[in-house]
C-alpha cells in the first residue's frame, strides 16, 4: 500500500472528484461512516463525545456523528468555532446533525461546568485538525488536546490524532492528542507509519478513490495483508513437496550449530517443500537433532571448526539441485570461511539470501556483493549494515531508509533493513515498511528465523520474488506479535517464532478480507 504526503493526499482528493467524478460530499461521508464502523465493530461505548474542528476533519467527524446516532448511541459534538465559520462539505454535514453540538469560542467556555458535563462519555473522536495542519497547535485546539489526553476515557483519531505532523518521518514531540485507534482514509501518511502515534492498530479506509488516483512520489509503501494474503492461501489439492521449492542453508560453525538449525526448520515452518542444512561436519549432529524434518549435509572443516573453502565444489553441487541459497546464519567471521562466503555469492547465480557473518565476510569487499541478473537478498541488522556501508551506527540510524535505498541500488539487491519499522527495499530504491514486530524480538536467532523464511518464501514464489520477501517479513514480525500474547515481550526466544507462525499464517489470510486495512497494533 502506498504511503502519501499530505500534499499528495489533498491532489489525490481533488483528481477523485474531478477526474474520476466522484464528488467531494461522497469521500466526506465514506470517511465518517468508515469511523462509524469501526466503533461500532470495536467498541461497546454508548455515550460519545466527537470533538470538531471547523475544517474537513471536522465534516468527518459530523458525518461519524450521525451515523452512530443512527445506531442508537447517544452522540455530543462539541464544535471548536462558531458554525458560520464552517465552509463546503463541513457546512454541508453540520447542517444533517440530528441533535444542536456545542459550539465553543474561548477558553472560558472550554472550562465551563457546562461542558464538563458534556464531556462525560464512554469514547471520545478526535475529528479536530487532519493531516493537512502543520503544527505547532496553538489556543483553544490545544486546550481541547489537554482535555483529551487528561481524561481516561479511549480516543479514536480520524485521520491522524490531532496536533501532529502528517509527513513526519519519526517520533513527534508537542502538542498532540492521544489516540487509542487511528482511522484514515485511502492511504496513509509517513507520520502513521513512523510517527508511533498510537500504542494500538491504524487502520486505513477505502473511502472512493480509484488505485490510478493514488500517485505518489516518494516510492515508498506499507506492507499490508492484501499485499501478502495471495502468497499465503490455501494450496492445490494436487500438491506435492517438489511444488514449493527447496532451500539450501549453508551455515553453523563449532558453537554456532543451532542459528544454521533454525533458519533450515524456519525455511520448512515458512511453507517450502524441503530443506537441507550444510554444516561443518562436527556441528551436523547438533543440527540434524534440531528437527526430523531437516535434510543435513557434513562440509569439510577448518581446525576452528568452521567451513572450509574445500568445501565451495561440494556446496556447488548442491545448490545446483535447490531453489534457493541460504547462506550466513552461524557461519563465524573466520577468514577462510569469509572467502568461501564471497566466492559462493560472487559464482553461484541461482536466488541468494545473505546474512549474519555471510554479510559481515564482506567488510571492506563490497564491491563483491551484487546481485545483477538474480534475485539477491541480504537481511542487515544496523551493526552489519554499517560495516557494509562503511559508516556508523548513528549516520545509520538517523538515515535507515536513505542507507538502505543507496546500497540497494548501487549493488542492484533487496535490502531488508532489520530493526523497529523493518524496511525492504528494491534495487530501483522502492521501499517497503514492515509494521509487524515487537521489542521482544530483540533476541538472539530471530534474524536467523527471518532468513529462512526469507528463503522458504522465495522457494515456493521465485517469479514474485520481492512480494515473497514482503510477505516473510510481514509474517515473521506477526509471529512475534502472536507469541508476545502468550510469552510476553521479556521472555520470547527466537524459536517461540516458529510456533507462532502457523496462527500468523491465519491472521494474514483472515486480515486480506477485512473491510478495514490493518497497519499495526
């Protein structure tokens, strides 16, 4: 789904209406009964107070406000103007009110013993500034703010909560209401995606804007269940192991046994039709003890108990029978084992996902990682993206998207930049966000689960190669999110990953059909 700039989202509105002939008065009244919906799909609440702006947030707000008066709720809008300032659409909606809303003009009557007892409710809209405002908010609007987030009573944003900055691309500081839920329309704004609004869902509505009136410029989208559910229903009944590819993992080293287990069982747990894991001949009884199901090849070793650049013909030849190679997790930073890494990626051609000390053998040779004519994937932490790029922890983290973007394009690869808001990028700089995830997931092993699954899912969908990697990144950070309900954020171990996918699986596909499209929480 793409992600809009306020700006963007405005022209998308007028060329609706104007190109498409859907009238203005239309989009305002889907967006205010998608609200509706929602509350009334998630939330018991009888009495709601809707907070009004005088602007088209406000005209949101005044449709949601009928709608749910509709459905037998007991309805206050409190107007923060005087109704003649309305204009348009909003003057329009204010006008089908059922019932007279408060109008309040100063201070004075915002502190009112009469208005406090019209705020007592069960819920509270936010309908008083969109995203077209650009903050700072000043006056009574901000005393309206501090009347919402004092109370203890849920808020649900339309739009984006009041007071913040639409295309804000990380954590916003002053004056802006708190939400509970956020609902907006058509597609969402950098500041939804990134700004960490809400500590619960953002959802985004289909309110009439046809897909070739959503353009945006700035190449960048959220991954949703639409985008992945294709990938992930059900099967043919005419099925066999051989119809989902085979993943090859080259990996593990004497200590490290158990990351190169868990990517071969993360590969099979993915969807993939088989799996075989290529070890250090040492190490392979630990890894064919992780599971049955594991396919397991001894490689020579060096005396540190790692893999051997003797190994490279025999890797070769087994790649030769595989869908997709797997190659990092738990394979040590030994330099005979960096060069055999280098050689594998620089001379097999078949799809590649790198990652752990298979990225880290490239620290100052990355001129060696390209994937030109292939489907190439690395899976960087920021400590590993920053040895790659020869920079540091801060440059990277204060510029994710800009440092993913440039490495993907000058090596012509699929960046899948870990960390909160897990970034996918393609080699023509086209950026996906991941919103699935949690900080429980920062963990040992859990990469090495991503890079399995990375690999399962381009095994079974090596003609969509780049939706399958959104979708193994999607569900690896949903399975987090599944097991973080039944083991909490302090506890989860990255194989608490491979119980939860099958339940991620199925929120996925459930998610696809949802009237509402889902971003996080």
């Amino acid at each position: 789904m793409k992600i809009t700039s306020a700006e963007e989202m405005r022209a998308i509105d007028r060329a609706t209406s104007e190109r498409f002939g859907v009238p203005s008065l239309s989009l305002m009244e889907n967006a205010g009964a998608a609200v509706a919906d929602y509350v009334l799909s998630h939330h018991a609440a009888v009495r709601i107070v809707v907070f009004c702006g005088k602007g088209n947030n406000g005209g949101d707000g005044f449709v949601a406000a009928r709608r749910l008066h509709q459905q037998g709720k007991k309805i206050q809008v409190v107007l923060l103007a005087d109704p003649g300032e309305l204009k348009g659409d909003a003057t329009v909606m204010f006008g089908k009110l059922p019932s007279p809303a408060i109008a309040v003009h100063s201070s004075e009557e915002l502190k009112s013993e009469r208005l406090r007892l019209s705020l007592q409710g069960d819920l509270y809209l936010d309908a008083l500034l969109g995203t077209g405002f650009k903050p700072p908010v000043s006056g009574i609007y901000a005393e309206a703010i501090a009347i919402m987030n004092a109370s203890q009573v849920p808020v649900i944003a339309v739009d984006i909560p009041s007071g913040a900055d639409a295309d804000a691309m990380n954590a916003q500081a002053g004056t802006i209401a708190r939400a509970d839920a956020i609902v907006t329309f058509t597609a969402p704004r950098p500041a939804h995606v990134f700004g960490l609004l809400t500590a619960g869902s953002t959802f985004v509505a289909d309110i009439g804007s046809p897909e070739a009136a959503i353009v945006s410029a700035l190449q960048l989208n959220v991954i949703t269940a639409r985008d992945v559910g294709r990938l992930v229903g059900p099967r043919p009944a005419e099925s066999n192991k051989g119809s989902y590819g085979s993943v090859l993992v080259v990996g593990g080293s004497l200590g490290k046994a158990g990351a190169a287990a868990m990517a071969g069982m993360a590969v099979l747990r993915a969807g993939a039709g088989l799996s075989t894991v290529a070890a250090p001949k040492s190490v392979l009884g630990t890894v064919a003890g992780f599971h049955a199901e594991l396919m397991t090849e001894p490689l020579p070793e060096t005396d540190a108990g790692t893999i051997s650049t003797s190994a490279r013909d025999r890797i070769a030849e087994l790649a030769k029978e595989r869908t997709v190679l797997a190659i990092g997790p738990g394979i040590s930073r030994e330099p005979q084992t960096a060069q055999l890494v280098r050689s594998l990626v620089a001379g097999l051609q078949l799809s590649m996902v790198v990652d752990a000390d298979g990225l880290n053998a490239f620290e100052g040779c990355t001129d060696e990682l390209n994937g030109k004519g292939r489907t190439l994937v690395i899976t960087p932490h920021p400590g590993e993206m920053v040895r790659l790029a020869g920079s540091s922890i801060p440059e990277v983290q204060k510029d994710r998207l800009g440092v993913a973007r440039k490495f993907a394009r000058e090596h012509e690869l699929i960046v899948v930049l870990k960390g909160h808001r897990t970034l996918v990028v393609q080699p023509d700089g086209e950026a996906w966000v991941n919103t699935t995830g949690n900080p429980g997931m920062a963990t040992g092993g859990t990469g090495d689960i991503l890079t399995g699954m990375v690999a399962g899912m381009i095994a079974q969908h090596p003609k969509e190669a780049f939706s399958a990697v959104l979708a193994a990144v999607h569900l690896h950070g949903l399975a987090g999110d599944v097991m973080r309900e039944s083991v909490g954020e302090n506890s989860l171990v990255a194989t608490d990953l491979l119980k939860g996918l099958p339940e991620a699986f199925r929120r996925t596909q459930r998610a696809e059909k949802e009237k509402l499209v889902r971003l996080s929480g």
